[in-house]
C-alpha cells in the first residue's frame, strides 16, 4: 500500500497548500498542506513528547531502527529514485548517488554509532579518589532545514545521527522537494521509528524556517551562505548551538603532472552532476600551462559528448535545473561573462526543446575578476577555465575567495603536499567530491564562509550532544580531610602535583 505522505505532514490544513511540480515538463506531481506557525509550535510539543521516551530507549532499539531503514531504503531503490527525480529533474544515476550515500550512512552510523555515543571514563582530579566520566547528552529537540539540491540525501543525512543520540527532529526540507522527505520518514516509520519523533513541516523559508529556528534546542541547516548568516544571528541570539553547510566555489587544479585524460573525465562528473547544483561540485578549473592544450581538448570533447535529456531512464548524463529562478542565475552569470569578454567553450545556452529549465554544460574562458561567473556560486553547469605556470600560482588563485568547501587536485605524485596548502574543508585527489563525501567516517563541512561544524565521522554524531560531566568523590573531599590544616593539605597536594607532573 502506498503510504499517504500529505497525511505526514505536521499541517492541520488551514496554513494553505504547497503545490509540487517536476522539473523535466513542469507536470504537476502533488498538492501538500503548508505548515503555519502554530503547526510548528505543535510539530515541536509532539517531538518533546515522543523524545523523553526514545532518550531511555536502548541504544540497540535505536540502532535496529536504523539497520531496518537501511534495508528498506534498499529495498524501494525504484521508488526512492522516481521521487528524487521527479521532484529535482535529476538524472538518475545522480539520484542513485542519494539512495546509495543514504544507505551507507544508515549503516555506519548503525556499525560506529554506539561507540562514540558511549560513556567515556576520564582522568579524575584526584587519582584514585575521583571517578569522572563524561556522557553525550542529546540536545532535545533539534530543527533541521534542508535545501532542495539532494532532497533524499540532506535531510536524512542530518536527521540520522541526530536520532541516534537520541534527539526528535523538527524537519523543513524545501517546498520543491518535500515528497521525498516524506516518502523517507515513511519507511523511517515502517523501520520502527515511534511515531512523532521526526516532524516534518513545509512552507516558505523565512516564516515556517524562522519558526523552526525560535523552537529548536540545537539547529542545523544546509543552505545559501546569506540565509546560514540569518540563522546563525537568531541562534546566537537564542543561545543553541548552530551548525551549517554553505555555499562554494570550488576548485580543480590540473597540475603539470596529471593524467590529462583522467583529469578530463573526471572533471565531467566533478562539474556537471546534479547538473552543477551541488554545493561540492567545481566551478573554476586551473590547469597548469603545459597541460593546457591536451586538457582543454579532451575535456571539451567529454563535454560535447554528454546526454542531456529529460527522463527517469538511465541514459542521460545530465538533467534540469530545479526551477525557473535558478536558470535565471545560470544564464545572468553566462550573459554577464560574455558581455564583459569571456569565450564561450561548450554550452552556453538555454535549452527549451529539452524541458523549461534545462540549460547546457558550459565552458567559459577569459573569465575576469568582476564578472559574476568569476566568484559568485553560480550553483549551475557552468565551469570556468584558467591557464596557470606553476603550483603556487594555482593554489593562490584557489584560496582566492571566502568560500572553502571542497577542492579538488589531480596528480600523479603531488597532490596531498598541494592539498594541504588550500583553504577548504575537503580535498580530493584524482576525484572531484566522491572520495570525500563517501568517506563517512571522517568529517565533512566547509572553511571560510563555507560553513560551521562538520557532518559525518565522529564529529558529526557528537555533534548532535552536548557532553556531560559526571564525577564522584571517594573517600576525601578535594578541599582536603576534615579535621586536616590548610598548609598541611596544600602541602600533600604540592608532593603530589610534583609526583604527578613526573609521569606527565
Ligand atoms: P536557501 O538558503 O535559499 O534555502 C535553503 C533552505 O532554507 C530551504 O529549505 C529554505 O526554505 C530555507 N530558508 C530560506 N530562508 C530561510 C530563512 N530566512 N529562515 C529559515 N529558513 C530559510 O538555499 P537554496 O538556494 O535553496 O540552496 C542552494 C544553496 O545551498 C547553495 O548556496 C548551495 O551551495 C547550498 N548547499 C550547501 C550544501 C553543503 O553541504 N555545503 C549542500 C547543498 C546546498
């Protein structure tokens, strides 16, 4: 039976409707209820509710719930793939990055959660007479706001660890893409999630986003950088804890030892899936002067060749943009690069024929300083192309910018001493972003205005707690015996720092 995803929204339907439709042909797909602001209020009274419960329940309740997701997440593969297309006008083998991403993340947690969720003794203050242990305590409710690039991935990527620790989750994902948000805490139920700890509410940004923000006990969002600066003032003011996944314009530098070919079809996939709509992907490339040539013809070629077509077959090798105004952004920063002197490689227009929002990988050149393509995200299939002479001249031009999210290297023997020299939170060698972002294990998040905070690995489960210290004292107190002088006392714990600070 096919879940009834309007009747998970936290909507008592006098908020208005969100209307949904696919970007391949603009057919519409559903009519959602909308959120008010007092729908918020009760989506947050609901997770309070179910929270104080799922805090006490066992840790391996809590990890069945997620091996089971895993599975099911598996198992309507299909499914899963149609919504996320449909909804985003994705290709679908971009879309399988998001079931695929979701599904090992699912497992790791489930795998390494337990561990860093433990308990952790730690030194006392007085050796042998103090017992210290430090708790991760979950922070209550936690509000997670998710744009529309990775409907699948984002939401659930942030709602995951934050449940494990045992949080509730106040979700918004965007109103272009909220079946599959739903579609998502559909089987998170079925997996065995009690019912109202993971909300979702829908509506515009500033109002039911903003009202998300004033309930929640910790916020993360990923988003443009302009609305984290928003929400990370209200946070402040608030006083919860904040963490954030920005915007980039990432880097690829082709030094003077790369595979030339590798580099060439690796940067295909690094610049142009999800066309470009991705905030890991590469929009400025330096390639070093005697790989100048070779590079530029092979990967124009790649170019060329790519399959841009509408469908929820696997054929094409890019697909739509979202929505009218992010092709509005594409074309602006094309036409103002082209109006000021930049050479159009590849691409470069719109394409109608294919779908109302569908626009060519594009390849600029002669992009200067001042055009918006130069250093503003332009979140689109637009890459540009400069020539450098040497591996310092290349990372100073990749530092220069506020962003550092993601940049990439390509090399057959320099590329970790040149990655350790940019300004990004993650760098990846012969790889555009994948490397990265599929190594779950360790952090992931942006430098600069990039970002605050890590998801992933470790840091990325702790930083859905906040830590708890809990110490005992045995015996005497850490003023000294009673009945014992004060110099007597401080004269034992002078004896005993020196015996300590000898075995460091
Ligand atoms: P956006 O900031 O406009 O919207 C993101 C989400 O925030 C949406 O759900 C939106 O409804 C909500 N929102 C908007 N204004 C709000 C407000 N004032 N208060 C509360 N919520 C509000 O971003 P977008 O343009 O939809 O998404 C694209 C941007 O997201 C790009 O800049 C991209 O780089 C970035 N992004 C970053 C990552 C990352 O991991 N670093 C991932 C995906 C997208």
């Amino acid at each position: 039976m096919k879940p009834d995803l309007a009747a998970l929204v936290t909507a008592e339907g006098d908020g208005g409707t969100v209307d949904v439709r696919c970007p391949f042909d603009g057919t519409p797909i559903g009519t959602l209820p909308r959120s008010s602001r007092e729908d918020v209020a009760t989506g947050f009274d609901r997770a309070r509710g179910a929270q104080e419960r799922w805090e006490r329940t066992p840790m391996r309740d809590r990890v069945a719930v997620l091996t089971r997701f895993r599975d099911l997440v598996l198992d309507h593969n299909s499914e899963l793939l149609t919504w996320i297309q449909r909804e985003t006008g994705k290709s679908r083998a971009s879309a399988f990055e998001e079931v695929t991403d979701v599904a090992l993340w699912a497992g790791y947690l489930a795998h390494r959660g337990p561990a860093a969720l433990k308990d952790r003794r730690r030194s006392g203050a007085i050796p042998l007479l103090t017992s210290t242990v430090e708790r991760r305590v979950p922070y209550g409710v936690v509000g997670v706001i998710t744009p529309w690039n990775y409907p699948f991935t984002l939401p659930v990527t942030d709602s995951l660890p934050a449940l494990l620790a045992g949080n509730a989750v106040v979700l918004k994902p965007d109103d272009k893409t909220p079946h599959t948000a739903l579609y998502a805490l559909s089987l998170l139920e079925e997996a065995g999630l009690p019912p109202g700890l993971l909300q979702i509410v829908l509506g515009d940004g500033p109002e039911v986003g903003g009202e998300v923000v004033e309930h929640a006990d910790h916020m993360v969002f990923t988003g443009s950088t302009a609305t984290g600066r928003t929400l990370a003032t209200r946070c402040a003011d608030r006083l919860i804890g904040f963490s954030a996944e920005l915007g980039g314009k990432n880097p690829l530098l082709v030094l003077e030892d790369a595979d030339v070919e590798r580099a060439a079809v690796g940067a295909v996939t690094a610049c142009f899936s999800n066309s470009g709509q991705l905030c890991i992907s590469m929009e400025r490339i330096y390639v070093h002067d005697s790989q100048w040539d070779a590079f530029t013809h092979r990967f124009l070629e790649h170019v060329s060749a790519m399959d841009v077509r509408a469908g929820l077959t696997w054929e094409a090798d890019m697909g739509s943009l979202i929505s009218a105004q992010q092709l509005e952004t594409v074309t602006r920063h094309v036409d103002d690069a082209v109006a000021q002197g930049a050479r159009v490689l590849a691409g470069g227009r719109a394409r109608p024929d294919l779908g109302p929002y569908f626009y060519e990988p594009t390849v600029l050149t002669d992009v200067q300083a001042g055009m918006e393509a130069h250093s503003g995200e332009t979140f689109g299939p637009v890459v540009s192309l400069y020539r450098v002479s040497s591996d310092d001249e290349a990372i100073a031009a990749a530092n220069d910018t506020p962003y550092g999210l993601n940049a990439s290297v390509w090399s057959k023997s320099r590329g970790p001493q040149v990655a350790r020299r940019l300004q990004a939170g993650s760098v990846n060698i012969n790889e555009g972003y994948a490397a990265t972002w599929a190594s779950h294990d360790a952090p992931m998040g942006g430098v600069k205005d990039s970002g605050l905070g890590r998801r992933h690995g470790t840091e990325g489960i702790l930083g859905y707690t906040e830590s708890q210290t809990i110490a005992q004292q045995r015996l005497v107190p850490v003023s000294g015996p009673p009945g014992m002088t004060r110099e007597r006392w401080a004269s034992i714990m002078h004896a005993g720092v020196r015996v300590l600070s000898r075995f460091n």
